[in-house]
C-alpha cells in the first residue's frame, strides 16, 4: 500500500494544474490530475484520495457543482481554489463543506502548507497512538474522540467533514468560554483572517446545522455580541 496521500487536482488551467502536480510530487506527494468535473468524475471511483485541490471557476460544470457532488459521495477533504476576490464563491464553497481555501494567484508552498495541515486535521487520528480517546457528552450529543464520530440524542450518527470535526472539538475543548474569530482562525489553521473573512461564521454556520441548533436562537453555539462564538453546554467525559 502507498503510504503517501495521494490529492487529486482538479483545475482547468492546464499550465497551473501541471506545474502544480510536479511540486506537489517533489514534495513527497501522490498526485493525480484533472482538467474539469468531468475528468474528475472519471477519475474518482479509480482510486482513494486523500485530498482534493479545486478550483472554483471552471468552463461547463463549475466548481462549486462538483464539491456538491463530492460532499454527496465523501467526506474527503477539500481545498478551493478562488479568484481574487470572488468572497461570495468561497463563502458558498465553505457552505457545501469544503474545508480550506485559496486566493488565485497562490504560491505554491502555502497551498503545501494548507494541504499538509488538513491532512494533519483529517488522518490525525489514524497517526496517533493507539490510546483510546472517551467521548464527549454535550447537549444530548456525543461525541467520539476515537473514531471521529458525531452521535445525535437518539445514537445515529451525523457526518462531520474534517473542519466541521475539528471546529466542534475546537468548542468541546473549551466550554462557556467566548472564542473570538481570531483565537478560533489561530487554534485551526494557524492563521489570521483577512478583514472581511467569513470563514468561521461559515463553518460555526454548517456545525449548528448538524446539530439541529436553531441558528436564529442557538442554544448550544451562541454569538457573543462583538466577541465570538461559545459553547454554551456542559461537557462530559463518558
């Protein structure tokens, strides 16, 4: 078996998709390509991927319509490519699921380091030592450290993307304590937003409707007004 995470490119562009593939080889990656929904259709049920790398803006089925399906077939983790300045595209891509982004023109060894720190988040699990991880009980909910499980009040599990999982421990970890953006965009990627990023409120967004937390009158992620977010739940440890 391969041990490298193999990422699946997808994006029109055939200079950038190309260059793209041999950095990403170079950097110890299994890469596989593919110029548009299509070819990435064909290609998907050939192998497992760990990642794929998606831009937004492609001729005939955009983007946007191909991270739909992909959310309807996994959860694999994905990282949008956008235009410059096309916030509402990332902000509906962050809404379908998709766990990071970046700006067109990139540099390539930021995209590495985006795709290699969702590759911690997601396989993170499987890397670390056998010891077992005891549930997390909130709310009626539950959920397993261990197997990356979200269990609701009546035992069925909920899908959680990698960022969906990681922003829901993120709260679990910290409970009645305000988290503003900035403390939250630090703890999951290690970044700063810019002055208009919608990310977090985005995926606070996405986990609330997971959880069947009325978003008009949340009662387990309330906003604080002008702080952040707060888990406002007790937390057990089953």
């Amino acid at each position: 078996m391969d041990p490298k995470p193999h990422i699946l490119v997808v994006d029109d562009d055939r200079e950038i998709r190309e260059l793209l593939g041999r950095f990403l080889e170079k950097q110890g990656l299994r890469v596989s390509l593919a110029r548009d929904a299509r070819e990435c259709r064909k290609l998907w049920p050939l192998a497992r991927y760990d990642l794929i790398v998606l831009d937004l803006m492609m001729p005939g089925e955009s983007g946007l319509d191909l991270a739909r399906w992909l959310r309807a077939q996994s959860q694999v983790p994905i990282v949008m490519l956008t235009a410059m300045g096309e916030e509402t595209d990332r902000i509906v891509g962050l809404e379908l699921g998709a766990d990071d982004y970046m700006a067109k023109p990139f540099n390539p060894r930021e995209l590495l380091a985006r795709i290699r720190a969702v590759l911690r988040r997601t396989q993170g699990a499987e890397a670390a030592p056998a010891a077992p991880e005891r549930a997390l009980r909130f709310a009626g909910w539950v959920l397993e450290p261990a197997r990356r499980r979200l269990l609701n009040p009546e035992g069925v599990e909920v899908p959680l993307t990698g960022g969906e999982y990681e922003l829901l421990m993120t709260l679990l970890e910290r409970p009645n304590r305000v988290l503003t953006r900035d403390m939250l965009m630090d703890l999951l990627h290690n970044r700063q937003p810019g002055p208009f990023d919608r990310a977090i409120d985005v995926a606070i967004s996405r986990l609330r409707r997971k959880l069947e937390d009325d978003g008009r009158n949340p009662s387990v992620i309330k906003t604080v007004r002008g702080g952040g977010y707060v888990l406002s739940a007790v937390v057990e440890r089953a």
